[in-house]
DNA sequence: CCTTTGACTCACT
DNA sequence: CAGTGAGCCAAAG
C-alpha cells in the first residue's frame, strides 16, 4: 500500500497533491497492474472489482494521475472505456502512444478502437477472484 | 467554500 | 436505436 504524498517511484518525480490518505488510486493501479499482457479492461471493469464504491471516472482520475506522475509501471493503455474506445488517448504523451502499445501487444486497434475488444478483454474480477 | 468538470456508465425517453 | 440526464467522487477553479 502506498502511503499519501510520499514518493510513487522516482525521487525527482514532480508527484503533485494527488492522495492524501486515499488509497484508491493505489488499489486501481494495482488492478491495472495486474492486467495480462495483450489484455485490456475497461474503466467499469475495476471499479467493479473495487467494489463499484466509485464511479468509473475516479479511475479516470488515477489514470491522470499516473501521466501527471512519473509512474510508468502502469499500463494505462490497458484501460479504455466500456465500448472498446481508447478514450484516454488524447490523454498520453503521444496521442498516438496508447494505440502503439496495444499494437504492440497484438492487440487491434482501429479508428480508436479495439477490434476485437470482447476477445481481449480482461475482467478483474473473474482473474483476481470475485 | 461552492461550482464546475472529467480518461465513465447506466437508465430512461 | 440514438440522444439526454443523472449518479458517481475527487480535484481544480
């Protein structure tokens, strides 16, 4: 569990306010940590497992946080919305970064969506036990 | 401190 | 079946 303001990662990282005795952000970075290579989940997905305690856009909002910070064991590329859209892409360094990486991963991407989005994707709550 | 907004989703019209 | 509103919770203005 990390603790609030301390430091995610590296020293230098400008981590701004982000959380201060929250520690959702931590418990979605794990989930998304937790997402298998080639796989993506969606938004609802781990908030779901979390519990549905929060909507999806706090996950969203860690999200943010993981490009805000210098956090890079997150594969926030893993994340799209419900429909299989990589919503958030607008939100990485490149644009175009988030639709690299799932390519990467073999995972097809068209016009901003995954293709075969229902294949790869990963529920959470069925691999972490639900 | 109150208002607005956001990488979402579901339900209703 | 598409458009709209409401619920969601935290952060920024």
């Amino acid at each position: 569990m990390i603790v609030a303001k301390k430091k995610i990662n590296s020293p230098a990282d400008p981590l701004p306010v982000l959380f201060k005795h929250t520690s959702f952000f931590e418990d979605v970075w794990e989930v998304v940590k937790q997402i298998p290579k080639g796989k993506v989940t969606s938004y609802g997905a781990i908030a779901k497992y979390l519990g549905a305690k929060s909507s999806a856009r706090m996950v969203g909002w860690a999200m943010n946080a993981v490009n805000n910070s210098n956090i890079k064991d997150i594969p926030a590329h893993r994340v799209v919305n419900r429909n299989g859209m990589l919503s958030g892409k607008a939100h990485f360094s490149p644009p175009e970064k988030m639709e690299k990486l799932l390519k990467k991963e073999k995972i097809k991407v068209k016009d901003d969506c995954i293709e075969n989005f229902q294949a790869v994707f990963w529920d959470p709550s069925e691999d972490l036990g639900l």
